[in-house]
C-alpha cells in the first residue's frame, strides 16, 4: 500500500531510549511521489498531549481532518521528525486536509530556516 503526504497513520513506535514500544499516530510528510519511489516514509509524531504545547506544534482535531477520526484534540510535533518502513504501519486512521498540512509545512520552512 502506498501512503499518501498528509496521511495519519498508527505505527509502534520504540520510546527514544528504546525501552519500550507504544502504538501511535504519525503525520506522513514526505510526499506522495517518493513514497511511491522509495521503502521508506518521512514522518512525525502526534501526541495527544495537547497541555505540554511546543513552538514547533501545531494542534488539529476532527474538524481538520478529510478523512478518519480521532479520539482526543491532538497535536503535530513537527520537530520529532523519523523515517519508518511501511511495514511497520499498523493502520491508516485519517488524512489531514490541505490547510491544516500547509502550517506544518510552514513550521517546518520556520524550523529548518528554508528560506534563507
């Protein structure tokens, strides 16, 4: 299955010290494109922790969504950043609409300083 830029997937996902694994959703950046090209996707976190906001979020709920649902009021945390297999996606649960994605891909451009 190819997944598409903007889609929510849930994946398990090892803690970064490795000590344990937890399923949970992920935003697919990289586009549709190279995903159909490579074995890899460019991902990054959702956390539902919505109390503990970071510069680099960006909160979404159901009514930023095309497609699916999710449970809680969420956040994208646009610099936790990984590339996984497609193997290791449990489920597609959603897609982000094209307005909600355009401010991670500004806060990404802020993050990585693109524009200069």
């Amino acid at each position: 299955m190819v997944f598409e830029q903007g889609d929510i997937l849930l994946l398990n996902i090892p803690f970064t010290d490795f000590s344990s694994k937890k399923i949970r959703p992920v935003l697919v950046l990289s586009n549709t494109k190279l995903n159909r090209k490579t074995d890899d996707l460019i991902v990054a976190a959702i956390t539902s922790n919505i109390m503990n906001k970071q510069k680099f979020s960006i909160d979404f709920t159901n009514k930023d969504l095309i497609d699916g649902h999710i449970k809680v009021p969420s956040c994208i945390l646009t610099n936790k950043i990984f590339t996984i297999s497609p193997k290791i996606v449990y489920k597609k649960i959603g897609k982000i609409s094209s307005q909600k994605f355009k401010q991670v891909k500004m806060k990404l451009n802020t993050l990585f300083n693109l524009d200069s």
